[in-house]
C-alpha cells in the first residue's frame, strides 16, 4: 500500500460558476485524487493531479460489467474559515464494505481519507459558503482491466473528484410527494442493496422516470419478494413517526446502511424518543393513516440531509402527511445535524471532522 501522495497542481484553474445557480454535481474543481490497483503490486501511485477525462481501454471491465462502487460526502466551509467533514470515516467504511461484495480490494481507510483531506485543501477555495451549499466529494472506484470475461478485475481505479452544489432545495426544506413503485424493485436480500454499487442506480432509473411523469419526486421502494414491506425511498433511507414512536425499515442485507440514517437514528435516542428498526409495511403506513397515528414521514441522506414527505401515492390510493407540512421531528433533526456539519451549533457528538 502506497504512503506518499504525489500532488501536481494545475497550471490552468478553472473559471468558478456562479455561486446562485450551482445545482447539484454540474461543476468540477481544478483537481481530482487517482491511486491505481494492480494485482500482486496492491495500491500504488497515489496522486492529485489536474482534473481531466480518463483514458481507459474500451475492453475495460467496468464499462462491460459494473464492478464499480461510489461514495457521496460533503465538506462545509465553517467559522474562521475552517473546513469540516462529516463522519467521514463511516464513508471509508462503506467503501470497504461494498468493495467486500463486489470483490475489489480493500483500500487503506485512514490513508484514503488523508488523501480527500489534501484534495479539499488544495481546492478548499471552490467550498460554496451560503446557506444549504456544500463541496460534494465523490470517491468511487472502478475495474480497468481490458479483458472480456466474467470474473474480479485484476486492476483498478481510486478516484475523487469534488463538485460544489447548492442547496438541495432551492426554497428552502419543503415536503415532496412520493409515489409508491408496484411493479419494479430496487434489491433483494441476498443482492447487492446494502452495498453502494453502480448497478443499484441504474436499475432505479425506470422506476424513478415513471414517478417523474406522474409527477412525483421519489419512488418508494417495496420488497422484492411479497411487495409489501417498505426498503427505501428514492436513494434515501426513510422514517416514519406513528404515535409517538419512529419505526425505519430494519437493514436487512437490501437496504443501505445510510450514515444520515444511523446519524439520524442516535440524535432521536438522545433526545429520548423511541427508535424501532424493523419491518414495516405499506398497508401499515395506511392503516395508521387512517386511524390518524401517522404523524411524519421523512427520508435521510447525503444530499438532502432530512427530506419530509407531504403526500404517497399508493396504486392511485393518496394520502397527505401533516397536512403536507414539515413535521416537527423532521425539521429538528434538519436543524440540528445541519447545524453539526457547518459547525454552528455544539457537535456533542463527536461527528465534525476538522480537514
């Protein structure tokens, strides 16, 4: 395993965008980190160098098999300029974890996330500063070798580029409707649905294109077996609040293990309110609906932190949450792992992580 980084810094630096109209993953810094795998060698030739297009063989197996995995972190630009990370060491973790079902070799984590520490620094002046904005930095991995046949490459790519985005939601945190995927299935048990891979999300597309043209935001996905129990929403974990307790579908070898959702998870402990992991199902959801237990809904993610849920479509069946309003513990749990992550509130914690 390599300990050195090489760094190589652009001669030629990019014109910034405007900071109102960033979006979300449109906009690359002046810099990227590669670090290549070769078998019988391990990771070798770490280096941050100008961003620019790769070069790969069209025999590469990743563009003919998917063995890939991907990750999705933030930096914030905090007080007295300092830049802070969020739990990142759970995001070198999961790399691992996927990279264990997708048969990649494992990386170094500490070493990986000295590496992203260095990156950030050096494009630290590109970190967005108002409200809701963030540097978003994905690490992922592919497999180079030019062979066509079934089994592990033997040569793979580390890469992390970064990208400033603006606020998830353009008006501020708002309810979005979801609609409920009867047909389609993200994962099954036994799959590859906890780990982050790139086959997840393509296999998500129909799905997500079909709720866009009935004009929802999201899919929620149900099991792959009975279609009943609830996994995921969109490419989020999600939480329902019925009478006073949140219940979150139990991981189960199908779902991802979401850092905001474990982030999620310990807050509402702390603060004394009942935390259930298990299954749930639709019928559940509606039953509670209409015996008027059903307070909240909310997904947790990287990208939009706590996203509430207004309103599900269930087989044409609608129902409205909280009057389509932010809920309570929606907006709590908004404020205050937000508030961690650009450092304005006390971390009791322990999760910011000073670059």
């Amino acid at each position: 395993m390599t300990d050195t980084i090489m760094i190589e810094k652009t001669t030629n630096p990019k014109q910034r965008p405007d900071a109102d109209n960033l979006g979300f993953g449109q906009h690359f810094t002046d810099h990227m980190f590669v670090m290549d795998y070769t078998e019988g060698k391990g990771w070798h030739d770490a280096k941050i160098i100008p961003y620019a297009p790769l070069a790969l063989d069209p025999a590469s197996m990743v563009l003919h098999y998917g063995q890939a995995i991907f990750e999705g972190m933030k930096a914030y630009k905090a007080q007295e300029d300092s830049i802070l990370l969020f739990r990142p060491e759970k995001n070198m973790q999961r790399i691992n974890e996927s990279n264990v079902r997708m048969c990649i070799p494992a990386i170094g984590e500490d070493f990986c996330l000295k590496a992203i520490k260095k990156l950030v620094e050096l494009d630290k002046d590109w970190i967005p500063e108002a409200e809701g904005t963030a540097l978003y930095i994905r690490p992922f991995i592919i497999a180079t070798d030019p062979f066509l046949g079934v089994r592990p490459a033997n040569m793979y790519k580390f890469i992390v580029i970064l990208s400033p985005v603006g606020a998830y939601y353009a008006s501020g945190i708002s309810p979005v409707k979801i609609y409920v995927e009867p047909q389609y299935v993200r994962a099954i048990r036994g799959g590859v649905g906890f780990a982050k891979t790139i086959g997840n999300y393509a296999a998500s597309l129909k799905a997500q294109m079909k709720a866009k043209d009935k004009g929802y935001a999201q899919v929620l996905w149900l099991d792959g077996i009975e279609r009943k129990y609830i996994e995921e929403v969109g490419t989020m974990n999600v939480f329902f609040k019925i009478g006073g307790e949140i219940i979150t579908p139990d991981l189960s070898g199908s779902i991802l293990p979401g850092i905001t959702r474990d982030s999620a998870i310990q807050m509402l402990k702390k603060w004394g309110i009942k935390v259930t992991e298990r299954r749930i199902t639709i019928d559940e959801v509606y039953e509670a609906h209409h015996n008027e237990s059903l307070e909240e809904i909310f997904g947790t993610g990287t990208a939009a932190v706590i996203s509430p849920v207004g309103e599900l479509n269930w087989d044409g069946n609608m129902i409205t949450i909280n009057y389509g309003k932010i809920g309570e513990i929606s907006q709590k749990l908004y404020d205050e792992i937000t508030g961690i992550q650009t450092g304005k509130i006390k971390d009791s914690m322990g999760w910011a992580v000073r670059v």
